[in-house]
C-alpha cells in the first residue's frame, strides 16, 4: 500500500515537474525579452551620445551616457540573475549572457575613464584606453549574441 502511494507521487511529480521546468526557462526568455526591449532605447542614446566626439563638452556627454548606459546593463544583468533556468541549454546561455553583461559594463567602466583622460587632458589622453574599452565592448556582445541563441533556439 505505501509502495503504491510513493510510485503515485513519484510519477504525479514527474509529470508536473516538466512543465514547472519549462515555465521557469520560459520566464528567463520573458525576462530577457522585456529587457533587451529596453536596452535597445538606451543603446540608441548611447551610440547617439559617443557617434561623434570632437569637442571636451561632447565628451562630457558621452562620459554621462556611459554611466547611463552601465545603469541600465546592471539593471539588465539583475533581472536576469534573479531568474533561474532549468535546461541545461538555457542554463548555460544564462551564465554566459550573465558574464557577457559583465564583461560589457567592464568594457563601458574602461570607456569612461578613457572619456575623463581625454576630458582632462583636453583630448591629448585616453585613446588608448578607448581603442581597448571598445575591444572589450565588442568582445562582450560576442558572447551577449552567443547566450541569447542559446536562450532563445
């Protein structure tokens, strides 16, 4: 009587335990659909801000951009972390889009203090910097476009 109680649990837990699965992998591809959504309006403010830098008051605006833009990528970076995956598919883009935002606001940390070298030297300083911020930043959407393939097949 007991065996036949657990092997009845056992198996109405298998079978919930799948679309529980599903739902969770689901609400990381929500989640990481409604903020890429958001993140595309503040890229475009981004790329409007540092398209052109040619003056020091240019650059101050294209350093307060990318302190807007870090904001926004960690808000990103926390959604995504606060939601789990259950496939191993999806696990494994959520840890790599996780490091990819990671790697992205390092790139926009290098990025700013290039800005302030260039700020206060009156645009002598800081290209270098810049040359390799813009290396790590290309680098980082590698491995953000990777891990939404993943998440998203």
């Amino acid at each position: 009587m007991r065996r036949s109680i657990l092997i009845g649990l056992l198996i109405a837990t298998s079978l919930v335990a799948a679309p529980i699965a599903r739902a969770s992998d689901d609400s990381l591809r929500q989640v990481v659909k409604d903020q890429a959504a958001r993140q595309i309006k503040e890229d475009a403010k981004f790329q409007k801000a540092t398209k052109s830098i040619t003056s020091r008051a240019k650059a101050v605006k294209a350093r307060t951009a990318t302190v807007r833009q870090q904001k926004s990528v960690d808000t990103f970076r926390k959604a995504v972390s606060a939601e789990q995956a259950d496939s191993d598919q999806v696990k494994a883009g959520r840890t790599q889009l996780l490091k990819g935002l990671a790697t992205y606001n390092h790139g926009l940390d290098k990025l700013r203090t290039a800005l302030t070298q260039a700020i206060k030297t009156n645009g002598r300083g800081g290209e270098a910097s810049a040359k390799a911020a813009i290396k790590t930043i290309n680098k980082a959407l590698t491995q953000i476009s990777s891990a939404a393939k993943k998440i998203n097949p």
